[in-house]
C-alpha cells in the first residue's frame, strides 16, 4: 500500500509554490507497469475522491497533476497523474541564480539577444549644420540615440 496525498490546487500549472485548500490521504496501490513521471493510482475510497486535482506521493518524492479519473466498480477509482515538475523541484528553481536567456514576455531585454526574437533596426541619421561653425572656446555635441 501506498499513501497519496490528495489536494486541491487553485494555482496555474506553470506556477511554482502553488498555493492548495483542503486535502486528505488515502492509501492505495500503483497499477502495474505503470512510470514515476505518468503514474496510475488505484484507490478505494469516497465520491469526494473526485473533487481533488493533485497529489503528492511520499513514497516517490514528487507532486503531480491528476490528469485523468475513472471510476471503477466496487468503489475503486483510477488516477492517472503527471508529474508537476516546478513544485516537485521548487527548492532547486527558487535556489537557481541564472540569466534568462529566453523569455515568451513581449517585454524583454535588448541586451540579451536571442533568435526567436525578432527585432528590426532603422538607421536614420540627421545631419544639422551650424550655421556660424564651431569656435575654438569649445563646444559641446548632443548626440541622441533613440526612437
């Protein structure tokens, strides 16, 4: 027997430290065959089984979506679950110091190039003559750079 952790998630999936309301255990058994990434749970237990939409599994060291239920006879209920990885390895995300090299944000870094994104350069350049020149005292140039 195994005990799973049941919860219910109201954060978004790509959302780490999600934040849960209400959970029970139950325990249960794997089906055969069955991966640590995409495991299936059967479980004896009450209708309410039904209202959760994650779990964590002790046993396995990972938190997982539930992707998909069934209700079997004899009260038995199967879950096929997937692993969420940014809550199962949120220590080591939020411990992570790094650039961001990539980002699907419209506002990114100019400084960081990357080539998904696209970016376009317009050169225009605006020559203004002085009409009495420049002396020898010195003078001071504004260069402007900028759309």
């Amino acid at each position: 027997m195994v005990t799973f952790n049941f919860k219910i998630c109201v954060s978004d999936d790509n959302y780490v430290n999600k934040e849960f309301t209400t959970g029970s255990s139950y325990q249960g058994v794997l089906k055969k065959d069955c991966s640590i990434e995409r495991p299936v749970l059967i479980i004896k237990g009450l209708e309410e089984i039904l209202n959760y939409n994650y779990v964590e599994i002790p046993q396995f060291k990972r938190s997982y979506f539930i992707r998909e239920k069934t209700v079997l006879e004899n009260g038995y209920y199967q879950i096929t679950c997937e692993v969420d990885p940014l809550e199962t390895y949120k220590e080591t995300v939020l411990n992570n110091l790094c650039i961001i090299e990539a980002s699907e944000n419209a506002y990114f870094n100019d400084y960081l190039r990357h080539e998904s994104f696209v970016a376009t350069v317009k050169h225009k350049t605006d020559i203004i003559t002085f009409p009495a020149g420049l002396n020898n005292a010195g003078e001071f140039i504004l260069i402007t750079a900028g759309g």
